[in-house]
C-alpha cells in the first residue's frame, strides 16, 4: 500500500484536478492506497507520522515545494522513501530529480520503486530541499507569497512567472547589503551583496539554474553569491539565469557547511518559504533521505 498526502489547492486548485486523474489510475491498476488531504500550512508536518504507522511503501506527496518539504522534514533517516507527484507552481525538487511534470508518469515512477538517496541542508530547525536564499531573494519570496496576482497566474500554469513579476516589485526597493560568509571554517566578507543562494540542487525559482554545478547527492552544498553588481545589472543578469549564463557574473563557493550574516539582518527564504532573518547557519545532511 501507498501513502498519499494530497495538497488540493496546490498551484491554487490544480492539486485537486491532479488528484483525480492519479486517484483513477489507482482504482483501474486496483492499488490500495491511503489518503489524507492537507487543510493548511504544516498540515502535512502533522499527517506524516499516522501513514508511517499503516505499513506503507512509499509516502507520496501530491503538491507543490512547500508541502514536499514539510513530508521530507518527517522522513529524514527514514526507511520508508518518498515519492513525488508535481502539482505546485515552481516544483523545483521535482526538476532536480528529473520527476516527470505529466501526473502519471511521475505515478508509474513511484511504482517501479527504484529509491534515489538525497542530501538535504540542515538549517537547524528544519531541513531544505532545494535552495535556501538570504537577501534578495527572502524578500522576493515575501513579496510573491503574498502578491494577488500568483492565483491568477498559476491559474494559467504560469506559475514561475510570478516570481518573475515578484523579482521586479522587490527590486524597485530593496538595498544591497555587506554580508559575511564563512564556509568549512573560512570567512570572507563580500560589499553589496544582493542575495546569498545556498544549493543543494541547480535550480529554484520555477526554473532558474542560480547553482548549475550543484547536486543532490554530492555530499556538497553550492554558494551563488551576487555582488558589486548595478541594479540595472542586476536585472540583465536575471533572466540569464535561467541557462546558468550568469556564473561568470557572481562567485560561485562550496563546502559542506556556511554561516552568513549581515547587518542590518535580512530575509532567509528556504524552499520558496519566508523562513526567518539572518544570521543562519547550513550544513548538509548527507543521503538524509530516499526518493522513489
């Protein structure tokens, strides 16, 4: 049997569609699963134990980043893997881990259940699959969590796109800052600093490549910082990020663990979600958890 943690309004109401085209497939395969529906933000945090204890062979998460994140924050050093079925606006993980976008492709790789070990960051309080943010793009994640116009837009499949407009609202206001990293023990302090990425995995951010070099089994976290760069800069280098063009415009660092701070302190957002303010500090978490 199948556990399934399903976030309906997911992509702002595709996960229900997504829901019921997985679910028939289920019945015509004559699969017995076990389903439980997210009502709200952590929700899942407080689904995941009950479906631990009904002797299931995967737990599935029928969502977006953000609720792939909390399951994941459960199955840290589990034996029981985790499966994905894309139904948000980003799916960033899903990317990474070459899962297919089609619903039941993704399904049919869950079945064969070949289990991929995956590093997480360790952010002290909770785990990060993809990229955790410090600057910029905290702010960005603020702005775009909170914007009208993402339910329109993910309504359109245009998801990524709100991040796009999100990026530009941010940018009419926001202020480089001086930011210090210090990464396996050596610290370095870098002047207008717009943002610190943090990679377990290349892309974030509905597609942008900020760390094409990272990888989710490596045992190494990846740095993208941007700095001594113009705001019109800035946004040239934007969209270059999505093809991983921009690595000639930025330091790029690795290790296998960070602290950042700054003053004044500035927005930490980890997979796509506000999180907290610097300082933070990340290590990686190596072959934490399995993915089917």
């Amino acid at each position: 049997m199948h556990g399934f943690i399903i976030n309906k309004t997911s992509g702002n109401g595709r996960g229900e569609k997504v829901w019921a085209r997985v679910e028939k497939a289920l019945k015509e395969k004559n699969l017995s699963y076990s389903a439980r529906f997210t009502e709200g933000p952590k929700h899942a945090v407080e689904l995941v134990p009950g479906l631990l204890r009904e002797n299931i062979k995967a737990l599935v998460v029928l969502g977006g980043d953000g609720t792939i994140n909390e399951v994941a924050n459960g199955l840290v050093y589990c034996n029981i893997p985790l499966g994905v079925i894309p139904a948000g606006s980003g799916n960033d993980f899903a990317r990474c881990l070459g899962i297919p976008m089609d619903s039941l492709q993704a399904l049919e790789r869950i079945l064969v259940n070949d289990p991929k070990q995956v590093d997480l960051l360790d952010l002290g309080s909770r785990y990060c699959l993809t990229v955790t943010g410090v600057g910029f793009d905290g702010q960005v994640a603020k702005t775009v969590n909170e914007a009208p116009y993402k339910k329109p837009l993910n309504q359109f499949r245009l998801g990524g796109l709100s991040y796009v407009v999100s990026m530009l609202e941010t940018l009419t206001t926001y202020e480089p800052t001086r930011v210090h990293v210090t990464v396996d023990g050596v610290e370095k302090i870098y002047e207008d600093v717009w943002l610190v990425a943090v990679a377990n995995s290349p892309n974030y951010g509905g597609g942008i490549h900020i760390c094409p070099e990272a990888s989710y089994n490596d045992g190494l976290l990846n740095l993208c910082i941007v700095h001594g760069i113009k705001k019109w800069e800035l946004l040239w280098l934007f969209p270059q990020a999505y093809k991983g063009r921009h690595v000639n415009k930025v330091t790029l660092l690795q290790g296998e663990e960070v602290y950042i701070s700054s003053n004044p302190p500035v927005l930490v957002q980890s997979d796509g979600e506000q999180f907290m303010e610097s300082p933070v500090y990340i290590r990686v978490e190596k072959n934490a958890i399995r993915v089917v």
